[in-house]
C-alpha cells in the first residue's frame, strides 16, 4: 500500500493516545496517531516520523502519523494499514485460489473478523493483527492487554466445528524480524489463547513488510513460537 503526500517530522510529545505534537518544517503541529496501542518505546522525543497529509480541510488535524524510525528501522505504526497490506498481498499471490472471493468484516457468532474467504467449498475466518513491538530483531504481541484479541482467538476455535478454515495473521509492520512470539508478560492470556488455537487447528501466521516512508507491503514469512 501506498501513501501519497508524505512529510517527515519530530516527534515532540503525546498528550493522550489520540495526537501528538511534532516539529514539521520548524513549526510545531498537532497531528492524529493513527494508533490508540502504547506504541511508548517507538514515539520518544526526537524520533523521526512520517506524516500523512489529510485531503479532508474540515479535520481538526492536518497530518496523520504512519510511521516512525527506531534506530535503523523504520516502522509502520498505522493500525488500519495491516488489513490493507494482506488484502493487497493476498491479491499479487496464491495464498488461497485465484477464484478466491474476500469479504472483508465478517460477522460470525459474536465477534466481527477482518475477512471471511470463499474458495471453492472452502470458508475461510481470517483475523488480522498488526505488529509494532520489536525487541532484539524479535516481534512480540500484543504490546498491551488486549481481551478482545483473546475473544477473536477463542471464535475462531470454536468456527472450526462449523467446517471454517481459520487464520489468525500477524503483519510485522517492519523489517529484519527473525520471529514473532506471543507478549506472554504483558497479556498471558493471550499467549495461552494462541496456543490453544493452535493445537485446535486455527492457522497462525506471521508476515514481514517492506517499509519506507511512502509505502509497506508483505516481503517475506516470518516464524511462529509458541
């Protein structure tokens, strides 16, 4: 995916998970987080980050924030990005069939899923999870309590019953990531949901992306650790 009118920045501070104050071309300016999660180790003062300009002149906002370098790696922090990064990743491959029909918010039971897939006699549940925390070339999730994830794991094992095929995928919003493992100290419940789905037969994937500070997309598979 790409993203027009990029603009680089400071990051200066972030009042409540909403904004954040940057310096864009010497003028200090308030922008939107396209992220609510923590994100604490990657938005610390004097970070480079990337805006997105808005092409809506009513916002209260004129930027978007999407990305932000840590050390040599640059980032993509936009929580809407990792569904738009699969789609167009699943679009270019043959992950499922050529055929293959994607509807994306699936409602089943009481959770709503990110895409369900008709292919063939095949329903796929497909859940998505975008990935910001890294630690020594490692991934991690999620970076902060998440039961909703948790309810999302628990639906899709109990689809399975109901012949689905189900998938849980992890975009690394990053590059040069060895694995991804579940944040069993931030949200061990999650981590045992996880595994749990897993040994039922749920699908875990994880996926690595190609970013720069106008695009992302899928560039390599990543492993799992349970």
């Amino acid at each position: 995916m790409n993203y027009p009118n990029i603009h680089r920045a400071t990051f200066l501070r972030r009042p409540n998970r909403f904004i954040a104050h940057v310096l864009l071309e010497g003028r200090e300016e308030i922008v939107h987080v396209k992220n609510t999660g923590r994100c604490r180790e990657l938005l610390v003062p004097g970070a480079e980050v990337w805006l997105v300009r808005s092409d809506q002149p009513n916002r209260k906002t004129a930027y978007d924030l999407v990305a932000v370098r840590k050390g040599e790696r640059l980032i993509n922090m936009d929580a809407q990005a990792p569904n738009a990064i699969l789609a167009e990743y699943f679009s270019k491959t043959e992950f499922f069939g050529t055929d293959a029909v994607f509807r994306p918010e699936y409602t089943h039971g009481d959770s709503r899923y990110d895409f369900l897939v008709l292919d063939g006699e095949k329903r796929h549940l497909v859940e998505v999870k975008g990935v910001t925390l890294e630690r020594e070339g490692k991934a991690f999730f999620p970076d902060a309590p998440t039961e909703r994830g948790v309810k999302h794991l628990d639906g899709l094992t109990r689809a399975l019953e109901e012949k689905f095929e189900c998938w849980v995928c992890f975009v690394v919003q990053m590059e040069g990531i060895t694995c991804l493992r579940p944040n069993d100290e931030t949200h061990p419940a999650f981590g045992q949901a996880l595994r749990r789905a897993a040994e039922r037969g749920v699908q875990v994937r994880a996926f690595g992306c190609r970013v720069v500070p106008g695009a992302a997309e899928i560039s390599y598979e990543i492993p799992v650790l349970l």
